[in-house]
C-alpha cells in the first residue's frame, strides 16, 4: 500500500448508552455550576498549569462528563488549584471546586492509588 505521509484519523464516537454518566451526576450535585459550562476553553487559555504542562480544563471536564476517566487522574494532578480559570470563566463555572471533585469522585472509584 502507497504511503502518502498521513493517515485517516479513527472516529471518536461516543457511545452514550455505555457511557458512565452516574459520576458526572454526582459531580454535579456537588458543583451545580458545572452544567453551566459550554466548553469554550477560556479557563485553559488563562491556565497556570498550561504555560508549563498540556494540562487542559475543557478536555478534563469533556472526558469526565462522557465518563471517560482513564489517565483522567494523573492528568488532574498537573492543576495546582490556583483558582485563575475560575475568575475567568464567563459563565461563573466554579472551575476549581470541579476540578477537586473530580479528584475525589476518582480516587473514590480507585482510578488512582491513593498514596498512604
Ligand atoms: S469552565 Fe468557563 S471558561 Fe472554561 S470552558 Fe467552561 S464556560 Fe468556558
Ligand atoms: S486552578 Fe488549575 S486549571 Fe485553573 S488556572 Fe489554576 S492550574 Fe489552571
């Protein structure tokens, strides 16, 4: 087969039968704001933790809401809570509380050893 130097990216469709969408509910119940989001990146363009890491809220909050959790936790860990995303946000997400939720709803569900 010719190499052509590129090849057709695999579709990523969303199974949402499947999906595991109970923990972004519980998420949800403990940070209401988090339905407000519309994924726009503004939070991840202001990032701290994006100047030095590919540490990207949306994606995060994307793959949490479709319940895709794995490698979600060690991703989470590159946030240093710094808060700058929230007073950014133009829809008054509470970014930071998601974000530590998210953490915990994970180690919860053993996506990451808790170190003792
Ligand atoms: S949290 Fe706010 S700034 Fe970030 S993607 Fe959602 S709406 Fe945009
Ligand atoms: S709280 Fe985390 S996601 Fe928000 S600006 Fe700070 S490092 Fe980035």
């Amino acid at each position: 087969m010719k190499n052509w130097g590129f090849k057709i990216s695999q579709p990523r469709v969303l199974d949402l039968d499947n999906a595991d969408l109970d923990m972004y509910n519980k998420l949800i119940e403990k940070v209401p704001s988090a339905h407000r989001c519309l994924m726009c990146g503004g939070c991840t363009a202001t990032c701290s933790a994006n100047e030095h890491t590919n540490f990207n809220f949306r994606n995060c909050h994307l793959m949490f809401r479709r319940g895709q959790f794995d490698g979600l936790a060690d991703e989470l860990d590159k946030c240093m809570l710094c808060g700058k995303c929230k007073l950014v946000c133009p829809r008054g997400v509470n970014t930071r509380a998601i974000i530590y939720n998210m953490r915990i709803v994970l180690s919860d569900m053993n996506y990451k050893k808790i170190e003792s």
